[in-house]
C-alpha cells in the first residue's frame, strides 16, 4: 500500500487507534476523511490540521451507511483507502446463565455487520480506482479470546477470516490488509487508557506506521506483543497463551 498521496476515510477516526492513525497518515502527505457519530469530537480529533476533513457516520445504521457511501464517493472522488475502524467493546460476565444479549448484539451491528456493510457500499468504487486498499482492524483477541468479552473476541476472529477471503477475491484489485492491534491505551473500556500494562497510544501507532511503510506492505501489521497471541496455536502454547491473558480462569 502506497503511504502517500493517498485518500484515506477511517471509521472511528475521532478518537483513539483512528485519530492517531489519521494524524499519522496526515502527517504523510495523505488527504484524511475521519468518520463517526459525534462532529464535535471528530473536529477536536483534526483541530488545527489541514486536509483532514470530517464526516459523520453511524455503523449501526444501514440507511446512514448507504447515504454516507455515496457522500463520500461524490465529495472525494479519489478515495482510495478504507481503514476500517470503528466498533465498541462490552464486556458479558455471566455466561453461565440466561442474560440479557443487548451489549452481545450492538457488538456483532456495529463490529462485523457496519465493516461489512461498508465495504460493501464502496467496493466497486475501490475496484475501479487505482492503488487503492481495504485495512480491517481486527486484534490480538481473534486468535485467543478474552473469556470476559466472548463476543468482542469472537467477532474479530471473524474479521480476520472475512479479511483473509477478502485478500483472496480481491487479488490484483485491491490490497486486503489486517491490522491486529495487542490491548493499547485508549478510552475503548473504563480504565484502559491508563492501564501500564497496555501499549501507549503512541508507541502503537509509530510501530503500525514503519510497519506500513515497508515493501511490500505486510498482509498483516503486527506491532511488538500481539505475535504473542497471533502465532499460539501454531506454536502449541494457545492454551498457556489463553491462561496468560485469562489469568482469573485460574482462580
């Protein structure tokens, strides 16, 4: 994938992973479109930064996606670059009884179904356009899950299935990269901004960034740690790897 030069929209571009990559990407040389449900936070996000441009989104909504689709073909006709984003994370403690599936479901519309729908929305576009490339931001969780977010887990195993047969079916058309992002210090739970334990906002994304601009791009981006957990089964220790991170499941 090209690192400049590039049109960029990121879903979830306001806060976090997203906002650090579109100032990184910026910072490139790349126009930027950042994308989500609140304007106020996506202009704080670009704040004094020119050709980052924002535009408001809602992932749940498959009325929003469509409109939003053809606002951003017709506003920025060299769009060639969907970083896929978005998406939330709840936590489902007891598993062991009948529960309320409400957090369960908004994860699985807004997670797997809004990355879908908008690839979905914009694909011939990307098809037709050169240099162009899909990035699904998926996490060290699809390959060993956290037991306390079964769902959250779940659906970015599923992530990275979809984007594997998304490479294949788009071979010579468009570049299919995965992004696996390891627990990083944002706002995406109460708390894990300020967890020691978790990788600085900055460190991650300096390390996503050199990893992009190698040639040629790696169809996985793998910052240090998250090899841990992607390469366990392979290596025969995923079920030391799941006790490593599920530390309570000893208890």
């Amino acid at each position: 994938m090209l690192t400049t030069g590039n049109t960029i929209l990121i879903t979830g571009g306001g806060t976090g992973i997203g906002e650090a990559l579109a100032h990184r990407f910026h910072d490139l040389g790349n126009t930027v479109i950042i994308a989500g449900r609140r304007l106020d936070v996506l202009e704080k996000a670009i704040g004094d930064r020119p050709n980052i441009h924002a535009l408001q989104f809602d992932a749940d909504d498959v009325d929003s996606i469509a409109a939003f689709s053809k606002k951003v073909v017709a506003d920025f006709p060299a769009l060639n670059v969907l970083i896929n984003n978005a998406g939330i994370m709840r936590m489902e403690m007891e598993l062991d009884k009948e529960r309320d599936l409400s957090d369960a479901e908004a994860s699985v519309t807004s997670n797997l179904l809004g990355p879908i729908r908008l690839t979905n929305a914009l694909i011939e576009h990307l098809v037709a356009t050169p240099d162009s490339a899909i990035v699904n931001v998926s996490s060290g969780l699809a390959f060993v899950p956290l037991v306390i977010a079964p769902t959250y887990s779940a659906i970015k195993a599923a992530i990275h299935s979809y984007t594997i047969s998304l490479r294949a079916v788009l071979k010579d058309k468009v570049e299919v990269i995965e992004l696996a992002p390891p627990a990083v210090r944002t706002t995406l739970t109460p708390g894990q901004e300020n967890n020691e334990r978790f990788m600085p906002l900055d460190t991650f994304a300096d390390q996503v960034i050199e990893r992009f601009q190698r040639v040629p791009t790696p169809s996985e981006i793998l910052v240090e740690g998250v090899e841990f957990m992607r390469d366990a089964e392979a290596e025969r220790r995923f079920d030391a790897t799941l006790a490593a991170i599920n530390p309570f499941l000893g208890n």
